[in-house]
C-alpha cells in the first residue's frame, strides 16, 4: 500500500480540518480497556472472513520494540482498531498474518481484546519467521493454508483504519458463481477516487485506472505504482475482496521473480478482467505511515472514522508508541496555540504540507534558490579571506531546503524554526558526518539571541556570524511585529557579522499571483482578485488559513534598513527576489527606535512561506 496517510473525509461536514500536530497526554491506567461503540452498519454479506496482513517490510514508524501497527492510538493499538472494526461489520474470523517482532503482535492483541471479544470473533495467528522480509506479497502466501478452495475474505492492512460501513460494504459484494476449475477467480478492491481530497500521498501510492467503456460495467483496467497521478481515476484504499484464486495468481508471479507486489497480482485480475472496483463514497479511511500524517489524522480526521456521537473525541488522549510513550507532536487546538495577529496559525504546517507548496516548485523559484545560495555564499568566503571563522544561522529554516546545502561553507550551520514539525524533519535528514558541524532548534524568532546563546554550541558564540532570513519569511510577519525580529537577527550578527534577507521581488507578485499562489491553494487557500492588492503588493486571503504576505521592492527595502539604521552593504534585484546584506552601523546610538527590544512585543512564526 502506499507510504503516507491518505485520508479522505466527507468535506461538506469537514471544511475546517487542521493542520498540523497535538499535545498527547498518556492516557490513565485501567484494567478494562474500552472498544469504541461504532453506528449500527450493514453486516457483512457472502463474506465472513479477513486475512490481517501485519508483515510488511519495515518503515520509519517501526521500531526496535515492535511495528507500527502496535502504535496506540487512543485506548487500542492500531491493528486492534482494524480487528474491532472488522467485527462489527459482520466478520466472523480473522487470520492474522505476523511478521516482524510477531509474538508482540499476537500478545498485544490479546492483551487488549478481551476474552468474550475473542470467544465471540475467532482470531487465528500466522507467525512467518523471518520470512516476511521477503515481502508483503510473498508473505500472503503462508495464508493460504489458512483458506478453504474457493473461499472468500477481505484483505485488510493492519496499519490502515476504517469506517465499518466500508468494510461492510466490500463483505457484501457478490462474486459470481464458478465451479472448481475456475482458477481466474475475481477480486474487488476499494478505491478512492478523490485524489484533490487526499492527504500526504507518497511517490509510492498504487494508483488504478478503471475501464469506462460500459458504464454499466466498470471495471479496473490496471492498477499499479507507476501509473501517474494525472492519469489515474482513483487510489488504492488498502482493503480487497477475493477468493483464493489470489494465491495461484501469487505463485505464479513468485515463479518469475524474487520480489513483487500485492498490486502486481491485482493486476493480473485486472488483465482477466474480473478487478472490480468499490468507490469509498466520500466516507473515511487512512493508512499510517509518517508521523505528520499521524498527527493530521489524530487531530481532526479520526472523529469521523463512523463512531457515535459520544465517542467522538475518542483520541483525545492522543496516540503512543510501541513502548507507550506519547509520541512528540506539536500543539493544535489544546493549551497554548501560537497565532499570527491574522489568525493563521503556521505551527499547524506539516512537512508534507509545506514540501509540496514551497519545494517542489523549484520550476518557479529555482533561479531565486541558486541566486540565495550563492549570495550567502560569496559573503562567507570574503569572511573567511579575512581570516574569520563564520558560521551560518537561518531564521525560518523551513525543512532545510537553504541551509542544508551550504554547511560545507560554514564551521556550524543552524537553522531555527517556530514550527516543531520542521524541526524534527531537519535533524531526522541529517547527512551522516555532518552531526557536530549542523543542528536545527525550534524556537520563537523574537527571542533569537537568548535561543542561541541557550542552544547554541560554544564556537558558534565566537564566530563571525552570518544572520539570513530568506524565501520572503519577512513578507508574512505583521508590520508590527518585524522591527523585534530585526533587531534580534542583528544583535545576533554583532558589529563583524552580517544580517542578510532575501524577500520576493514587487515587481513579480502579479506573476506570482497566478502562477504560484493560485496554483498552491494549500499554501495560501483559494482566492478571488478581491484578495489582492496591487498597489500594496500584498495577497491577503481569508479564513480558514488566514494568509498573508508581502512582496517587496528595491526601494522599499533600502528604506527598511535606513530606518533600522543599520549599514548597506548590498540590496540588489535578482530575478524574482530583493537580495539584502547589512549589517550594525557603529554610528548608530543604542537607543535608536530601530534597535529598540522594547519597540514590538514578540513574534512567534518565523517560518518561510
């Protein structure tokens, strides 16, 4: 199944969902762990059995003590969600199919299902050894022993969660009739077809492409990884119906090659023209694979995973890790939310989130990233030629883009950010070697100096000090609250340092407008011309994101530093940004307003946007 969360929600009662990630409280010891009460769906029909596959090869949410199906959320580690969903949609035995660290599997899943659970749902456990590092596909086939010839079941992803009524809806779908020496079979497969909906979809995602020819008789014409986004009708939802047709046709692609793909054989039922296709119906599903994606489906999504009313705020209590420690989230929605003057609150930006809105569009801001590069760059080496140590600090680092590349440049790199997701993100990637010379800290940018002098290793406080703020982090302050940031950047630089920003260019916005904004509406939300302010170069959009920023000129930004009274060294246009190098003006009195610490009360999202 694809890596990342994808989680579709009905978003005509859902238009508000958050960003971002929660404060998780461990939740209360009890010797009775209570299963969630779901609404009453259809039971399931001709299916009544499930295969639980837990032997996937390991991702980045396993861990030395157990898989990422051992993830708490909640009362219930994942995979007994899947277990209580499946039963109360009619499923009468499970197979459980166990692969890495297995005997945990099996234990947790008893230890928390109680015995007249058990009693009233057989459950049946497949431990494979280590043969699940064959693959996921490979390992299905230890099942098979398991199945009757000719019987059905759902396929089911022990990492994956749904709303019951899903799950009843693919017990029920009818097979047609066959006799013994049928060996095509068919299978169905639940299928999202609204990708604008999704979230945190992975490279990796299995894509499907449907045969409209008949509309009275859709069927899946492939389905596979490598089909394109842009040209797919939907994606794979994690949750198939078959028969044990489904083994012969994993024998056959074992015979060819090493390793292959549960899709690969779907695939095959494709070719025959038996894969059909069951549409989620805008109800929800979501597979966890990343941490953010965790944490957007714990802090909004998962209400609406078909329980009753009174069960709604059932994650609550947040989501642990296989040893039961809360897993590091940021807050959303509990205790201290930090909110731009505008409402926005840019904590709330996952990794995912801002990657594909800022990043991935280097065909818009490439040349700007090299031209930013290469600035920073040429003042460091006439540093160092004078004989300084320098070293690099970044305010609003984003998830690493900038500063990443240059730490060769520097004796130490460090990038700040307000947003926790980010900062996990950097010092989770950083390059092997490079763990003593770069480090990422999350902080308020308002009280950068302190920060640094706390966090900060001892050379960094000797070093000549390159101080930069870039990719417009500057054009979405509030006016009121820049002049504290300035200062701090500054006061952090010293009088041998440097303080440079590098803002988006005034005369690009109206470009920008149409061929980034608008093309990123998870960015900055959708917007009419209403929201756009030529005259000031301003986008500003409304709730829910709230979203502000403000392109700058050449001018405009040789007057912000004349009344900061700081030094030119240089402010020239490039491309689609306004490259800025300043630093203390020695002339300057210390009580001047532009340096004053107690001209604007602090500022909390220093974050690149």
């Amino acid at each position: 199944m694809a890596a990342g969360l994808q989680s579709w929600v009905d978003q005509a009662g859902n238009k508000n969902l958050a960003w971002g990630y929660m404060v998780f409280k461990k939740p209360t010891s009890s010797t009775t762990i209570r299963q969630l009460n779901y609404r009453p769906v259809p039971k399931a029909g001709s299916v009544k059995q499930a295969l639980v596959t837990a032997a996937s090869r390991l991702s980045s949410l396993d861990s030395q003590t157990g898989p990422k199906c051992l993830i708490r959320l909640g009362d219930l580690p994942i995979i007994c969600h899947v277990i209580t969903q499946l039963s109360h949609s009619g499923i009468q035995r499970a197979v459980i199919l166990c692969g890495y660290q297995g005997k945990q599997i099996q234990q947790a899943v008893e230890c928390n299902l109680s015995a007249e659970f058990r009693d009233k749902m057989k459950l049946e456990f497949v431990h494979l050894g280590d043969a699940w590092q064959k693959g996921h596909a490979q390992s299905i086939l230890e099942a098979k022993k398991c199945f009757k010839q000719g019987e059905e079941f759902l396929i089911c992803m022990s990492d994956h969660v749904f709303d019951p009524s899903l799950i009843s809806k693919m017990a029920s779908v009818s097979f047609a009739k066959k006799d013994a020496s049928d060996v095509c079979g068919e299978a169905f497969c639940l299928i999202e077809p609204d990708t604008k909906g999704l979230v945190g979809l992975s490279s990796t995602a299995v894509k499907v492409k449907l045969d409209k020819t008949d509309m009275t008789c859709v069927k899946v014409k492939s389905i596979s990884r490598s089909i394109e986004l842009a040209e797919a009708h939907a994606i794979e939802a994690g949750l198939f119906a078959c028969d044990t047709s489904l083994f012969q046709k994993l024998e056959l692609l074992a015979s060819e090659r090493a390793y292959f793909a549960l899709a690969e054989a779907m695939d095959l039922y494709a070719a025959d023209g038996t894969l059909w296709p069951i549409e989620t119906d805008n109800r929800m599903w979501f597979s966890v694979e990343t941490k953010e994606t965790l944490a957007y489906a714990v802090s909004d999504g998962l209400k609406e995973i078909g329980v009753v009313q009174e069960d709604k705020d059932w994650l609550s209590q947040g989501a642990f890790n296989q040893d039961g420690k809360p897993i590091r989230v940021w807050p959303v929605g509990f205790g201290k939310k930090h909110c731009s003057p505008t409402g926005s609150s840019w904590n709330e930006f996952t990794v995912e989130r801002w990657r594909s809105a800022v990043y991935i569009n280097l065909s818009y801001f490439g040349d700007l990233y090299k031209d930013t590069c290469n600035f920073v760059t040429e003042i460091a080496k006439n540093m160092k030629l004078r004989g300084q140590r320098v070293s690099l600090c970044e305010v609003g680092c984003g998830t690493g883009e900038f500063i990443r590349p240059l730490a060769d440049q520097f004796r130490t790199t460090i990038g700040m950010d307000f947003n926790a997701n980010f900062i996990q993100f950097c010092n989770e990637h950083i390059p092997a070697g490079y763990e003593n010379k770069m480090r990422y800290i999350c902080g308020d940018a308002c009280e950068l100096v302190d920060l640094m002098k706390e966090k900060a290793p001892p050379s960094f406080q000797t070093d000549t000090k390159i101080v930069c703020c870039v990719g417009n982090t500057m054009g979405i302050i509030p006016p009121e609250m820049k002049r504290r940031v300035y200062k701090q950047m500054a006061e952090l630089a010293g009088p041998d340092g440097v303080m440079v920003i590098v803002y988006w260019n005034s005369k690009c916005f109206g470009d920008a407008c149409q061929n980034f904004y608008f093309a990123n509406p998870q960015l900055c939300g959708e917007f009419t011309g209403e929201s756009i302010d030529f005259n000031c170069t301003t986008l500003t959009t409304g709730p829910p994101s709230n979203y502000r920023s403000h392109w700058t000129g050449i001018e405009e930004a040789r007057k912000i530093i004349a009344d900061l009274g700081m030094e030119e060294i240089v402010v020239e246009e490039k491309g689609k940004g306004v490259l800025v190098a300043a630093r203390q003006n020695v002339h300057t009195p210390r009580s001047s307003p532009a340096l004053d610490p107690t001209a604007a009360g602090g500022f909390a999202p220093p974050m690149r946007v």
